[in-house]
C-alpha cells in the first residue's frame, strides 16, 4: 500500500498493490473515521455506495469491534429496484456489510417500494432528517464514465438538488438502466471524512483525468475530488 501522495486540487492518493489488500486499507480507513466520531460524538454516520467495489471491504468493516449500535448507515445512491433483485444496493449491504458486529448498527434504507423514486422523495427525505449530519464517513465508488453516487455525466443540477436527496433517472449503459434516489453534493460534500474506492485498470484514465480540475458536468467524480469540505483520499488498486 502506497504511503499517501498529494495531488493537484487536494486530493490524496493511496495506490494499493491489488483490490484485497485496498479493501482491507478502507475498511481501516473507515473504522478509524468511526471510531474517532464515536469517541468525539458518541455516534457516527456512515454513508456508503452501492456497486461491487466494496462488498469485500464491506466483509472486513463488519468484523470491526466498534460500538454499532450508535452508528447510522445509509447509503449514497439507491437502484429503484426490490431489495430482493440482484441490482439492488440494499440487497448488498444487507448481505456483506450488516453482518457480524455490524449487524447492531442503525440501517436507514433509501428504497422503500414506493413505484417510482420521485414519488418516494419526500418520505425518504424525512427519513434523512432523522441523520444527524454532516456525515461522518462517506465513501463513494466511480464508474468507468466518471459517475460518483448517482450524479451522471450531462446532469443539470436544478432546485431540487438542494435537498438530501434527488431522483434521477435511468442513466445508460453500461450503468445499471434503472431509476435512482441519489443522496446530493449539499448532503455529501460537507462530510469529516471523505474516500473515494475504485479498482481497476479500466478506470485508471478516467481518474487521472478527474484528478485534473475541471468540468465536474462532464465527469462529476470531480466534485468528491475537488468540492469536498474535507481531503478526498483516494483509494486505488489496478
Ligand atoms: C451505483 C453506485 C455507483 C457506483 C459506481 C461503481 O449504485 O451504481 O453507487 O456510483 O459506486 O458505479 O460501481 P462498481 O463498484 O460496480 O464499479
């Protein structure tokens, strides 16, 4: 695992040697932005995303001794699909991550069976006012064309974007083609913790472009690179 290397915009990169040893420096990563919000705040907020990038950090996280039962969790974008459907966000935090000591923590689903997630928005937007926010941990995944939460290339961000959370459309392949609740920039961006966990030799290019600031509407990583209130550490293993 690479010490930790200083980029352009703030941004600081952890090169891990292979995606097994990376999940493993995450899940250290996140437990120790939990304990320390634990410690500080008796409770702490955990947002995570969706996507198989972190389902082996999920399984290592679980295992931490921490007090779970003060830690909230949620998710940073939600495929509008039954928890029960293999594309389901839930589906995978519930079987990899709520488990083990993780399984005492507080679960705060975005899905809820609503038709649509438009019609579902102002129920899953009381749920997040039950958060207390500014997060503690956000950790946020990148697609191979530089999406992050559910914040698409080409997305206009209107009025409605100034809520926890949005519902957006189906995007296009090669991403999952169903429609999403994502939680927004105003609502991640302030977190005290702020990790971006990528693999894969494919997406190397497109980070290394995002890591140039720039047009966030062309490659909205840019915005947990750049935007963030706190340093974006970045993790990635080819
Ligand atoms: C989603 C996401 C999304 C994800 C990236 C990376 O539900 O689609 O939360 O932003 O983090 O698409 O996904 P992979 O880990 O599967 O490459």
């Amino acid at each position: 695992m690479h010490g930790g290397e200083g980029l352009e915009g703030g941004a600081v990169l952890h090169r891990g040697s292979d995606p097994g040893s990376l999940a493993v420096a995450v899940a250290q990563a996140v437990e120790a932005g939990l304990r320390e919000a634990l410690a500080e705040r008796g409770q702490a907020t955990l947002i995570v995303s969706g996507g198989i990038t972190p389902v082996p950090m999920w399984q290592h996280l679980s295992m931490a001794q921490l007090d779970w039962t003060h830690v909230t969790i949620t998710l940073a974008d939600e495929r509008w699909v039954p928890v029960d459907d293999p594309a389901s966000n839930e589906g995978l935090v519930r079987r990899h991550l709520l488990r083990s000591e993780a399984a005492w923590a507080r679960w705060v689903p975005l899905y809820d069976g609503k038709p649509t997630p438009k019609e579902a928005q102002p129920a899953v937007e009381a749920r997040l006012a039950t958060i207390k926010w500014p997060a503690d941990v956000v950790v946020l995944g990148m697609g191979g064309d530089g999406h992050t939460a559910s914040w698409f290339p080409g997305q206009a961000m209107d009025a409605a974007w100034q809520a926890h959370c949005v519902a957006v459309d189906a995007p296009q392949t090669p991403n999952v083609p169903v429609p999403r609740m994502t939680l927004t920039p105003r609502t991640l961006l302030d977190a005290r913790h702020m990790l971006l966990h990528l693999t894969g030799a494919d997406k190397e290019p497109v980070l290394a472009r995002a890591l140039t600031p720039g047009n966030a509407v062309e490659l909205p990583v840019r915005r947990a690179l750049h935007e963030s209130k706190a340093t974006c550490h970045v993790y990635f293993a080819p």
